[in-house]
C-alpha cells in the first residue's frame, strides 16, 4: 500500500478502536479539524506515543514533521515513510517546508510539534516558530491541539511504555491569511500565544 493516507486510515481501522480502549482515551472538540482542505496542527510533546494517539483520534490523516535523527533507527525508518513523515533536520529547514508547502497544496493535514523535542518533565515548554511559518506561506489555519497522559504512559527514559489513560483537545483554528510578511518579534510572539494556548487546553484536560 504505497498511499500513506490509505495506509494511516487502513491501520485506524484495524487497530484504532484497540488503541483508544487500551489507553481509556478521551478526545475533545475533533470537529476542528476540517472536512477538507490543508491545515497545520501543532501539539505538545511528551512521549513517543504523541503522533500515534493523536492519529487514532484525528478525522483525517495527518503527516507529521519528525526529527531527521529517528530515521537512523533501522527498525522504525522504514514505518515513518510507508506512514508519509518528513524528516526535519533543525528549526524550520528548508527541506521540510518545501515537502510541507507541497502537501498543502495538495490539501494534507500536517502535524508538527513546536518544541522541537519530547518535553524532559512533561511540562509544555518554549515553542519554535516553524509551523507558524509553514502555515502562512501556505495561507493555513493553524490547530492547537493539547495531549495529556502520555508523559505518565511513556516519558523519554522509560523503556516500555504503561497504559495510562490519554485524552486529546483540539482547540479553535488560528487563521493568519492577511498576515503577509510578518517579522521575527511577531513570529516569536505569536509562537508563544499558540503555547499558550496548548498549556491552556493541556491544563483543562488535567483539571
């Protein structure tokens, strides 16, 4: 099967109802998400779970954006691209927003995790600027999307991850299409308003 989306929506189908049992999950406010069309949807990121969770509560498949440095690791290299990720070498590389402009156009559904790395205590932390770009030079929304529970199931120095209970709450599209060229202070500014954001939705699921 050569067609990642087909591959994301065979694999929801046959192990998605398993996955969203075993891990008691919990999703909020998917409706978000749209019907059709492009849009970037930007998470906190705790654990290695994120994207597969996020995937087996989302209406769509998403492509997500993953640290080049996973690739090297023979067992999942291949995974990652049957599932259609682009690997990312650094903040906003050049590479990965050409791949991310052209699966806009084609009307994908992009998934990136603006802190760059797996959180060390599960706390949402400072955000980089690389999805916003993405999303106005495609003329996008962007969806924040909080995940909590996954931190406690499998943090970076756990071996094997725990079944703990997961919830997910997509938050309201963010639009930017009569932004034209923003600066950095306003990239960075508004970077820290979609964290904001994402700390908000992650503290009303903890709550």
């Amino acid at each position: 099967m050569k067609n990642p989306d087909r591959l994301q929506s065979f694999t929801k189908l046959c192990l998605g109802s398993f996955v969203r049992r075993a891990f008691r999950m919990r999703c909020h406010d998917a409706a978000f998400v749209p019907d059709h069309g492009s849009a970037v949807i930007v998470a906190n990121h705790s654990s290695y779970l994120d994207p597969i969770l996020l995937s087996a509560v989302s209406p769509r498949p998403i492509r997500f954006f993953v640290l080049s440095d996973i690739y090297k690791l023979w067992w999942c290299r291949w995974i990652l691209k049957a599932y259609g990720t682009v690997p990312v070498r650094g903040e906003a590389s050049r590479g990965a927003l050409g791949t991310g402009r052209e699966l806009i156009r084609d009307g994908h559904l992009i998934g990136l995790f603006p802190e760059g790395q797996r959180s060390f205590d599960g706390v949402v932390g400072k955000g980089y600027p690389g999805a916003l770009l993405l999303a106005i030079q495609g003329g996008v929304p962007v969806i924040p999307v909080g995940i909590s529970g996954t931190y406690e199931s499998y943090p970076r120095w756990r071996k094997i991850p725990r079944l703990w209970p997961v919830s997910v709450a997509f938050g309201s599209p963010r639009h930017y299409e009569e932004v034209e060229k923003p600066n950095r202070r306003w990239m960075d500014q508004e970077t820290e308003n979609l964290m904001a954001e994402i700390r908000r939705l992650v503290k009303g699921l903890e709550g």
